[in-house]
C-alpha cells in the first residue's frame, strides 16, 4: 500500500526571498509533473505552487527513497541548490499530510485564516495533474475529498464571514499608510484574481482613479471597464507612474517589472512626492533596493503578515469549529485507506472459495448426468448462495472494525488460514 507523502515549504517556514526561488510558474508545473510521471519512485503527484507554499503531495510505494528524489528533483529543476532551501522543508506522511492537505484548502494554513482563493488554486494544480496524469486512485480520492470538505467548512463555520486575503491586507496596509485611502490614485500591474481582489477593497475605500497595467493589454482593458478604470500599456508603466499615488504589483514575471533606476528617475518628475509600492508577487515584481529612494516605500508580501485583521479573533474562533470538521475527514480517509489494504485478500479469499465450490460442482454434475438442464442451474444457484453465505461474515469481519488493532494482523492470518499467498 502506498504511503501519502507531502514535502514543501510555506511563508511559516521560508523567507519570500526563499520562496521566490522555487516558486514554480504555471509552465514549469507542467513540465515539472511531465518529469516527475516518467519517474518509477514517485507513484502519484500534485505540484502545488502559490505566493506563499510550494507543496509536493505525492502517494509512494519506497517513501524515504521518494522525499529524497522529490527535493533532489526541485532542487535540479529550480538550478537551487539544495541547501539553500532544504531547511525550510517540512514533511508530512498518512494522516498528517492528509490533515494538512485540508487545512491548505479550509485556508486554515493560510498566511490570513480565511482567504478564499487558496481552493481555487488547488482545483486548478489538481486540474493540472489529471491532464498530466499524475495524479491516480490515491490522489484522486483524496482531492475530491479535499474539495468537499473546504465547502462544508466554508458552509458549516463562519470562517469566511468579512472573508481577508493577500490583496485585502496590501489595502489595509494602504490605509495604515495615508489614513484614508479617499481620492487617492492608484496603479495596478497584473490584471489577475489578486488584482481582481484588490481592486474590489479599493472601491469599497473609495480611491480616485485606477489605472491597470497588463502584458496582455485586452486582459487589462476588461478589468479596467469594469470600474470605470483606465488600462495602458505595459510600456507606459513608467510615464503614468508620475500621477500615482499607490503601486500595487501582483504579475507572474520571472524578473523585476520596477527597478531601481526607472523609479529614480521617475521621482524626479514627481518632485520627491511619496510613492507607496506594495508587492504582492512571488517572486517579487519591485526591486527591494527601490527603498533606498528618498520618499519611496516598499513592501513585499512578508511585510504584510504584520498587518492585524480585526476579524481574525472571530476566524481562529471558527477554525476551531472547522478543525472538528477535518479531523473527522481524516478519520474517514484513513478507513477508506484501510479497505484498499483490504480488497485484495477478500478478492483472493473469494477467488479461491468460488474456484474450489465451481470444481466440486462439475464432479458432482458429471457424477450427476440424469439431471436436466433447469435442476443443474438450480444446484449452481445453490452453489453461488452457499459462497456469499460462507464469504458474507470473514468479509464483513475484514472490511469493518470486527478484527480491532492492527488490521494487518488479522489480513496475515485470513491469507495463512486459507493458504492465499499461493495465489500471488
């Protein structure tokens, strides 16, 4: 039976500098679940990579063998070595990485408890994996549990009642910045789900205008034209920059969209007027050294985890409530594991009582030969009745709690009392 194996790291455990590192772009997810497929040592794979966790969830026949290829793997496919990063692992197995795989989609892990787009972002890595077909029977299961369970605890506990995210802490950093975000102008780069978040809290505080800049320029016009917005060019970031107020950045590039220089020469224009630059990608869209400027300020996405949401107490309350909820789900998990350890002696077991019943039911029908055709189905029928009588109980006994303890025993003995392994 293979074992459930979680490895990755998190914004508890690494560092955003760590993070950006590894962090795995939707394109490399493709690629990187290609290798690991043709790879005999990881049996099932979901590669998991957000702003704040990159996760390996993988189900293994050899687990030590496969945690130490899986961060080999990372390391190679990243160009990192792996000491830069191997401390910040952690590593569940069984029931714990099914645990914590819950409580990534209950956004109970979460960098803020509560945020709602951490589901989406696991359908979307599980959706990945099916097309790649690494994920199987395992993995499977496990997800479409997952998925469940993240809507009942959504449904059943008040954990996303004045529901936080990422973007929503980068606004009320923006508060706690000017006082009153009223009137001020603001700069979007990425026309993304965390640009679409964010740019929902700005009209709530009532900013002034709102400008979006995006690679894809028709992708930045449909956002922009929903809030009366305007959209520009990537190329022209640095010319509309003069009249922001607010630069909130969340692309997907591999490499700094603002650097250093461009701003520097960009303050000149803005007469040293203070330009607030909150960065909310990984890796990172804004060169950190831009703090450096007089009268500009940047933040990245670890400065926002100092940020204190006034409904968090009321989130932890509730995620005590969603905790109960998963433990249960990992009960529950683990019995449907259980039968899988199962299945094969109750098939080997029943296999062999229908081979040994179907070979004294033909001696006994050629010893038999009168018979008609109607008496021979009615003894065969007999035959088959007796079998499932026999099988009913050491099946009922194998698949629930009949046998206590350690199952594996019970198993062990059923496959010796009926001479099973002969059948292997």
């Amino acid at each position: 039976m293979r074992d459930i194996v979680l490895l990755g790291l998190n914004h508890k455990t690494a560092s955003v500098d760590v993070r950006e590192c590894i962090a795995f772009t939707a394109e490399e997810t493709d690629r990187a679940l290609a290798m690991l497929r043709e790879n005999p040592t990881i049996g099932e794979s979901i590669l998991f990579s957000t702003c704040n966790r990159i996760e390996l969830l993988m189900a293994v026949d050899e687990r030590e063998a496969a945690v130490a290829i899986a961060k080999q793997f990372i390391a190679e496919f990243k160009k990192v070595p792996l000491s830069q990063f191997e401390n910040a692992l952690y590593q569940y197995v069984g029931d714990e990485a099914v645990r914590h795989t819950l409580q990534v989609a209950a956004s109970l892990d979460s960098m803020v408890v509560g945020e709602p787009q951490i589901l989406g972002q696991m359908k979307e890595a599980y959706r990945k994996a099916t097309v790649e077909k690494t994920s199987g029977v395992i993995l499977n299961k496990l997800l479409h549990r997952t998925f469940f369970v993240a809507k009942k605890v959504r449904t059943e506990t008040g954990i996303g009642d004045h529901a936080v995210s990422i973007s929503y802490a980068a606004i009320e950093l923006g508060k706690k910045i000017f006082g009153d975000l009223q009137g001020k102008r603001v700069m979007l780069i990425g026309a993304g789900e965390m640009a679409e978040l964010a740019v929902e809290h700005l009209i709530r505080n009532r900013v002034g205008t709102i400008t979006v800049a995006n690679r894809t320029f028709s992708r930045g016009v449909e956002l922009a034209n929903r809030f009366n917005g305007k959209a520009i060019k990537f190329e022209e970031i640095i010319d509309f920059i003069n009249d922001a107020d607010i630069v909130i950045s969340s692309t997907g590039a591999n490499d700094y969209v603002l650097r250093k220089g461009q701003i520097k020469t960009a303050m000149k224009s803005r007469r040293n007027r203070s330009l607030f630059l909150i960065d909310i990608a990984v890796p990172r869209d804004i060169d950190p050294d831009i703090n450096r400027i007089t009268n500009a300020y940047v933040y990245d996405i670890d400065d926002l985890k100092g940020i204190v949401d006034e409904n968090m107490e009321d989130r932890n309350r509730e995620a005590v409530k969603a905790q109960r909820i998963i433990d249960e789900a990992v009960i529950g998990f683990r019995k449907w594991v259980d039968t899988l350890k199962v299945v094969p002696t109750i098939v080997s077991l029943r296999g062999k009582v229908e081979a040994m019943a179907r070979q004294e039911l033909e001696k006994t029908l050629v010893s038999l030969g009168h018979l008609s055709e109607s008496d021979k189905r009615t003894i065969e029928r007999m035959t088959g009745a007796l079998v499932n009588k026999i099988l009913h109980e050491p099946t009922d006994f194998l698949k629930k709690d009949g046998c206590r303890g350690n199952k594996s025993v019970a198993l062990d003995l059923t496959r010796k009392l009926f001479n099973l392994e002969e059948n292997n």
